[in-house]
C-alpha cells in the first residue's frame, strides 16, 4: 500500500515526482489537481512515502525499513494527514486527530474514494464537512516539533478548498514561512476555491484522466474481471478509477440516486403533484454534500441522455441500468429544453451550496421539469 507500484498509471507523472527527488528539486509546498478519480491522493500517498524511506530506491520506496513498516500502519510519527470532518462536540470530535481511525480504516481499504465515502466512513449524517480553525493551532503545534525520524515533517491536507478561512490564512503564514525541512502536500479536487495567495506559495502539479487502457488493466488484474466487462466499465468511468469502483460494486448511493431521478422524471411528466412534494421532501432530508452530489448526478443524467439521441455509444458513458432507462427517457431530452434543464439544475445547485430551504429548491426544480419535458 502507498507505494507508486499502486498507483494505477499515470507512469509520466510517477517518473517527474522520482526525478525532483533525485535532483533534490523539493518544493517545500505542492498542489496536486486534476479531475476526480485520477489518483491525485495515492499519487501523493506514494511521493510522501517515498520521500520518508532512508533506503528508497530509483523507482519506489524499500518497503521493509521501519519508516516504510510505519507507513503501512499509517502510523509515521512525521507525517500529519489533514481533512475536512463534521465537529460533533457532544461526541467531543473537533479536530482530525479525532477521526483518525476512520481515515486510517479507509485508506488503508483504498486510497480511491470521494468525499462521499469519507462522509460515509465518519456517520457525518447532514453535517457539512470542514477543516475547522481550531485545526490550525495542530497544524502549527505538531510541525513545531523536531523530525522523530531525522528526515523530512509531511503535512498532507485532502482538499483544502474545505479550509475555513481562519485556518486557511493561517496555513498561509505556514507556507509563507515553513518550518525547517517541513513539506505541504495539498491534495484539491477544487483548487479554484482555495485562497490565490496560497495557490501562488505552491507549485501546481497537474494530475490527468488515466487511460482507459490502464483502467481496464487494473480492473483485470485486481478484481478478476473478464477482459470485455473491464473494458466496458473502463469506458464508463471515463478516467475516473473512483467511479469504475463504484460501477463494480454499485454503491448504495448510486442507485439512491439512480431511483430518485428515474421517479422524478416521471412524476413530472405525470403531473403528480403530490408525490412531488413527498419527493422534495426525501430529498430534503439527505445532507447537503450529498443533495449536491444529486444534483451534479442529474447534470450527468441529462447529458447523457442528450448525447444518446445521436446513437454513437462510444460517446455514452451509462451504465445498463442507466441505459435501459435512456432507451424510453432521451427523446425527451432534446436542443429545445436541455440548455433549460442544465440551467435549472446549476441554479438548484448554487441555492443549496446557499443554504437555501432544501424542500423549497427541489419541489421548484421538480415543478420546472413539468413545464421543460413537454417541450418536446
């Protein structure tokens, strides 16, 4: 676990971070972006590592010194992992260290997963999750600290678009001047969200798409699937490993979500107001990450259902479910009201990023979809 050898592709990216080191070209800050489900994380993992072991070697960490035994275990006294959680102080959880043994439950089950799983794996329920301000005053404390093992202080922060700003501002005089021999590895899915001046004190460090080659393989290898099913779910995933995951193990939440927009389809075309309402409702009561994740789930629903009209399944990127679905749905997606529907699910999605009344913003958004799937 941790090492470049599971990182899944993304061979060019492998080869630059081991050459830096080999050249003692060390950025005491960098930031790894790129779309979801490309590996920024593991990549991240694996150089942490391999800039921990005293024996690396050209290509990886040994894997057998003590620093790599405790890298296993994720117990490395010099690496500090930084994320967002939902504070609970009646369970008196404020600060990561009092999740970190549930982050280490999931890294150490997969290093590819969203924020989702994350809030799944912490019983965050409705909470929004953060790095709180008070998660500075550890950031600064445990990097105050002399190296146990002589070499360098890691601080790993997964998606510090999450920062609140009390504790961006001071990760800002962090970076601005670091402790000695102390590196910040920033993991964003969002990096447009965090502050310009941080951006700026980081060396950007760009992660793409792996290959849909390169996914099937891994599929192959590590799950035993039948080289035509890897493929397809390969196809499917579009680069994103996270989601090629989900589409092998159907994720409870995935096909929450597939069963809430196939009944809302057809609420609305059926003029059920009613159960409109008692829709809105169930919606209403889910988290607000998780009522976001819906609606970025519609977008991708009405795209590609738009996108099947033109009957090139190399474009289509649906599961069989989905699929099956679309073969009655995709007419009614059409050019006089998909630019209609985009438009109403980005509005939706910026009133709940604005904490805007949930059943409010979903029984408008269903009552609009009346109106929009007779422009046919």
């Amino acid at each position: 676990m941790f090492s470049f050898n599971d990182v899944i592709g993304q061979e060019e990216a492998k080869q630059r971070l081991r050459q830096e080191v080999a050249e003692g070209r060390i950025p005491h800050a960098r930031l790894f972006c790129g779309p979801a489900g490309a590996g920024k994380l593991p990549l991240a993992l694996a150089y942490a590592r391999y800039l921990s072991c005293p024996h690396r070697t050209a290509e990886d960490a040994c894997g057998v010194c003590p620093s790599c035994v405790k890298w296993e275990k994720l117990v490395h006294p010099d690496v500090h992992f930084v994320f967002p959680i939902v504070r609970n102080a009646k369970a008196k959880k404020e600060v990561c260290d009092d999740y970190i043994a549930a982050w280490r439950r999931l890294l150490t089950g997969s290093t590819y997963f969203g924020l989702n799983h994350w809030l799944d794996e912490m019983d965050a329920e409705n909470g929004q999750p953060l790095i709180y301000a008070k998660e500075s005053d550890e950031i600064t404390r445990k990097l105050s600290l002399k190296s146990s093992e002589g070499g360098y202080k890691i601080a790993l922060i997964w998606l510090p678009e999450k920062l609140h700003e009390v504790c961006a501002n001071k990760l800002l005089k962090l970076l601005e001047e670091p402790p000695a021999q102390t590196l910040f590895l920033l993991v964003s899915e969002a990096p447009e969200m965090l502050l310009t001046t941080i951006i700026s004190r980081t060396q950007r460090f760009n992660v793409p798409c792996i290959h849909e080659t390169e996914i099937t393989q891994a599929l192959t290898r590590r799950f035993g699937l039948q080289a035509a099913d890897a493929q397809n779910v390969a196809h499917l995933a579009n680069g994103n490993f996270v989601k090629a995951l989900e589409t092998i193990h159907l994720s409870e939440e995935n096909r929450l979500f597939f069963d809430l927009f196939v009944s809302l389809m057809r609420l609305s075309y059926q003029r059920k107001i009613k159960e409109m309402k008692q829709w809105s409702e169930q919606l209403a009561g889910m988290g607000r990450e998780r009522q976001k994740n819906f609606l970025m789930y519609c977008q991708r629903m009405i795209r590609e259902n738009f996108v099947f009209n033109l009957h090139q399944p190399e474009m289509n990127y649906l599961t069989t479910d989905e699929q099956q679905f679309a073969t009655r749905f995709a007419p009614f997606v059409n050019e006089r009201n998909v630019m209609g529907i985009m438009n109403e699910l980005t509005e939706a999605q910026l009133h709940i990023e604005q904490n805007v009344n949930a059943r409010m913003v979903f029984f408008d958004f269903s009552l609009k979809m009346i109106v929009l799937l007779k422009q046919n």
